[in-house]
C-alpha cells in the first residue's frame, strides 16, 4: 500500500498515514490531527510502523493539517511580533480550528474508517503548532478529547493569563505535554520562558482540578527547540493519548498514568509507585512527587496519607515498607505514601531543603558548619507549607481519595524541625507528626519560643493530635538532649486528644536511624 495518501479538503492538500493494519482489517481506527503537515510523524514514519506492528502502539489514523499563515492560524488573538521588522501575529486560530473541526474532520470520517468520538481524536502540534492544539481542547471539546502539546509555545502573550481565568479542560480529555530543558535558553526575547512558562501551565490544571491521571508531562533533558525532540516525543505523546485503558483503571481513581518511579536506574520498579512535577504557585519552586497507592480500593472515607519530606532519599524505602506490612490478612491498614523530593538524583538536596525546612536564620544565630562553609540560603518554610497546603494535597487528592482526618506528616533532622514547626504553628493541617532526629537547634532553638503559646492550647484541649520524637542513641549528645528535653515538656501536656511518644534507637545514628525508625512509624500511624 501506499504510506501516504493526498486529500484535498478545503484548499488543504492534507498527508494522511493509515496504519499497517488498515488494509486487511475492516475495524475502525482512532484518528490525530498533526499540525505543520504533520512533519512530526514523517520525521518517523519508520518506527511508527515498527512500533504499530509489533503491538507497542495503538494504531492511529494520522493527519498531516498544512498551514496557510501558521502565525496567523496557530495563534489565539493578534499580538506584537517578537523581534522588529518582523510581521505580528494575527490571531486567527479560532477560524482554523473550526474548519478542522467542521469541515475537514466530517469529510476524513466519511472517507475513513475513522472512530468519530472525541475520546478517538487527537490534536496535535509542536511550537506554535501545540499551542493551537491546546486551545482546540478549549473551544471544541466536543470534538478534540485528545490534546498532544510538544514543546508548546506558552511564551505567548496572555495565554498563561488566559488559562488562570478559565475554568479547567473537561476531565475527560487527555493530554501528554512535553518540553526540553534547553529550549529558550538562548533566546532574549519571550520565548527565553519557554519551560518555566510550561511548568507554570502544568501547575495551573492541576490547581484547578485537572485529574493528574489525565495529564502526562515529561520534561526532557539536554532537550531544545526543533524538530528532532519534537519528533523524539511523538511516538511517546500516541501512546499516552490513545493507549487503551479499562473503566475499571479510572473508577479507581488510581495514578496508572503517572511516571513510574525506578529505585535504580537498572530499571527496577517499587510497584504500584508514579513520580510527577508540581511547581508551587506561591513561590515558582518546582518539586518531584512520588505516590505511592495501595492495590486495595479505598476505604469508605479514603485513604490514609502519610507526607514524606526528603523524598528524594526516604520514599523507597517507605514505599516498600507500606507494600510489605500491608499485606493481608494480618498486614496493616493500607497508606497513600507521598513523598515530597526535588528533580534531582542524589538522596539529600542540600540547598534546596534548607531553604524550604527552615526560618530564615542570620549567620550569628547558627553554629559554625563543620566544613567551615557558608550556611545555604534559610528562610522559605511558610512557602513550603504554602505549596503542602494549596498546591500539593489537592493534587493528592484528585488523584485518589483521602481521608483528611488521617493525614500524617514525617520529617527526619531539618525535616524533623519542619514538622515541630508544623505541629507548633498548624497543629490542624496533620494527626499525626513524625519528628526523626529533629534538628530542634536551629537558630538558637527557635522552637523553644513557640512551646508557651502550644502549652496553652494544649491545656485549653484545642489539639487534636498525635506526635513521635525518634532519635538515635549514637546522635550527637545536644540532638539527642534536645529531643529528650521536647518529650518531657510534652508529658505532662497530654490529653485523651494529644498523645506524644519517644523512642531512642540504641547503635543508632543520624542517618542509619532512618530505617529502623520506618517500622516504629508504621506502628504509630496505625495506633
């Protein structure tokens, strides 16, 4: 057969690719508009068809759409060019999207063995050409349910405006969005936002409900702007688009969608375990979450959660730990495990959790660094509660059910004081506090100024809460003074409504306490 066939529709001469099968088969095929001619697929029309016919791939009916003006077709409204003696844009993408939703779509279904519904037809572009296939979810989603973003152009004026004051895309579509690392970075123009401003519209659909099992993003590295990674991530952007899922994956409200989270980069999986990005509205930073979800259906009120900080360094082993101890019969109750890392590969990232853990700290109200270093910059913890608060328990949320009375927070040193401080200051926000090794020093003690005001809440019978100090026998003497010293205040405070416990771990240091402590947590959260 043929590789391409030409139409003419609508003074376009569209490229169009039928899958391997479609000769010999009489079934009925899901169908992707691809803006730019659809250079995005001949660019590798060989390993689609390898991947078709090796069953990698759902098989698509592809269109290549060309454009007359994409500066004028694939942009929303007219804006200023980007550099002088340059033509602006003029604005006319609603008129093209509705020709390709009314005029061109009809004559391809009728040609075509072409499954017609939204849920079987995609859009999609790259650069520009994705930008306009976004706004086709927006104006005709009763005909594109299907969204492919690659490297998409959010640079452009008042598009990211324009998504914080519109209600959310349908949960019933689908998008995958991609972005290289690189892309914009030599530019000095607006296009120099290109993965910050793509980061942000990630953020922003998840905000607003958007269902992360929904939504895939992948970020790219040493990725830039042309055709080649666009290309690269078209095959990937098919496959999440139009790969076939059961009812039953969706009424469970379970993230199959999201990224696996590999332990070791030799491809093992922790089952049952995604990672994904969110980006803090309040303060821009970007975080890598990894969920854990128990194969069990959830109970009636939802799942336990229980808030991992460090996430880069304890998630796994948390992780594996809630698979294992939560086997039935006898196992414990099954826990959403969230674990709240950055986007990097190594376990503790310094810089970044010193900012997000701490109060902002003056370099005479902290002790000198053994290595004689400068302290990394303090000072960020009311917008890390910001972004737990706002940002990250409704994305939890969209993704399964949870209970909110059974929320748990665990924290080991800098985290450790980040839940004191939680516990202090927003006693509501969790039940139950795991404080490991907390670095109850920081800043002159600084929690010590907060314990009068706690006290009297606790004697007033206003804290509904449950707290465990662990530490380390082997620690230093002043950590494990500290937290000795906390536990005896606390004693004589508790109430049938605020219980705190204490547990020293004898052999035991800083770090190695880590995973002797996990079990001891499993036990508290289920007490």
């Amino acid at each position: 057969m043929n590789r391409y066939h030409s139409l003419n529709i609508s003074d376009r001469a569209l490229q169009i690719y039928l899958p391997p099968s479609y000769p010999t088969s009489d079934r009925r095929y899901p169908v992707a508009y691809v803006q730019d001619e659809g250079e995005a697929f001949t660019s590798c029309i060989n390993y689609l068809d390898h991947l078709c016919t090796t069953g990698q791939l759902t098989e698509v009916i592809l269109v290549g759409i060309p454009s007359h003006e994409r500066n004028s077709e694939y942009t929303p409204w007219p804006a200023a060019s980007l550099a002088a003696g340059k033509p602006p844009f003029e604005g006319r993408g609603r008129q093209y999207i509705d020709e390709l939703a009314d005029v061109i779509k009809p004559a391809i279904d009728r040609k075509y063995r072409t499954m017609p519904e939204p849920a079987h037809t995609g859009i999609i572009g790259g650069s520009l050409g994705a930008l306009i296939a976004m706004f086709a979810g927006y104006w005709r989603p009763e005909t594109f349910g299907r969204l492919g973003l690659l490297s998409t152009s959010f640079w452009y004026e008042g598009v990211l405006e324009f998504l914080r004051d519109q209600p959310v895309l349908s949960p019933n579509q689908r998008i995958y969005m991609s972005v290289g690392d690189c892309e914009g970075i030599y530019k000095s123009n607006r296009q120099r936002h290109m993965v910050e401003n793509t980061l942000e519209a990630h953020a922003i659909w998840l905000e607003k409900g958007f269902p992360v099992q929904q939504l895939q993003f992948e970020k790219i590295a040493g990725g830039t702007h042309d055709l080649l990674f666009m290309a690269q991530q078209f095959p990937c952007a098919l496959r999440w688009l139009f790969e076939e899922k059961k009812e039953s994956d969706y009424s469970r409200n379970q993230a199959d969608e999201l990224v696996p989270f590999r332990r070791m980069t030799s491809g093992f999986e922790i089952p049952n375990t995604h990672h994904f990005s969110l980006r803090a509205k309040r303060s821009g930073r970007e975080y890598r979450i990894f969920l854990s979800i128990p194969q069990e259906p959830s109970p009636k009120n939802g799942y336990p959660v229980l808030y991992v900080l460090d996430g880069n360094a304890v998630f796994g082993s948390m992780a594996e730990a809630m698979c294992l101890q939560g086997r039935k019969p006898h196992g414990i109750e099954p826990q959403v495990i969230v674990g709240i890392g950055y986007d990097a590969e190594v376990p503790i990232v310094t810089d970044e959790r010193f900012y997000d853990y701490t109060e902002a700290a003056k370099t005479s109200e902290l002790p000198e660094r053994p290595d004689g270093s400068a302290w990394p910059k303090t000072g960020g913890i009311e917008d890390f509660i910001a972004f737990i608060e706002e940002d990250l328990k409704p994305a939890v949320e969209a993704v399964c059910p949870i209970d909110r009375r059974r929320q748990g927070l665990f924290g080991h040193s800098l985290g450790g004081y980040f839940a004191l401080y939680m516990l202090f200051t927003r006693p509501e926000a969790f039940h139950s506090y795991i404080a490991a090794s907390p670095s109850i020093w920081w800043k002159e003690h600084s929690l010590h100024k907060r314990w009068a005001a706690f006290e009297q809440r606790l004697q007033k019978g206003e804290i509904d809460a449950k707290l465990l100090i662990a530490i380390g026998a082997e620690e230093k003497p002043n950590m494990v003074a500290d937290a000795e010293e906390l536990y005896r205040w606390m004693v004589p405070c508790q109430t049938a409504d605020f219980q705190a416990s204490f547990r020293k771990f004898e052999r035991e240091g800083h770090v190695s306490v880590l995973h002797p402590l996990i079990s001891e947590a499993m036990r508290f959260l289920r007490g």
